[in-house]
C-alpha cells in the first residue's frame, strides 16, 4: 500500500517537474522573440515598427510570466 502511493507520489512531482520546465523553456523562447520582434531597422515605417514593439513588449512580458516567476516561486518555497 505505501509503496503505491510512493510511487503515485512521485509520479505526480515528475509530471510537474516536467511541465514547469516545459513552462519555463517556452518562456525563455518568448522572451528571445520579443527581443527579436523588438529589432527593427531604420527604414521600416513607424506603423509597422509601433505594431513590433508592441508585440515584443507582450512577447517578453508574457515569458517573463511564465519562466522567470515560476522559478521564483520555487526558489522561495526551497523546492
């Protein structure tokens, strides 16, 4: 009995290990793309170059939630 609930235990652990680093990968690539979308050359016009900044700010917001908090979160707990 307690060994299947050991194992249920850390099955459970492994899963959301698993999915904060899935969680945290993607927002380490969303941070990249929203300094990515941030580049724009000096030709492009101020509309598009409006619509990029935007969208990178959004994109570097949105990864910062989802990788860096996380990782305080557990930091924090001492997990």
């Amino acid at each position: 009995m307690n060994s299947e609930f050991a194992e249920l235990s850390h099955a459970r652990y492994r899963s959301r290990t698993r999915r904060r680093r899935i969680l945290i990968l993607v927002g380490v690539l969303l941070i990249l793309a929203g300094y990515a979308l941030m580049a724009v050359s000096p030709e492009t016009s101020t509309d598009w170059a409006l619509a990029r900044a935007m969208g990178g700010m959004a994109c570097i917001a949105i990864g910062f939630a989802l990788a860096v908090l996380p990782m305080l979160s557990s930091w924090t707990r001492g997990e």
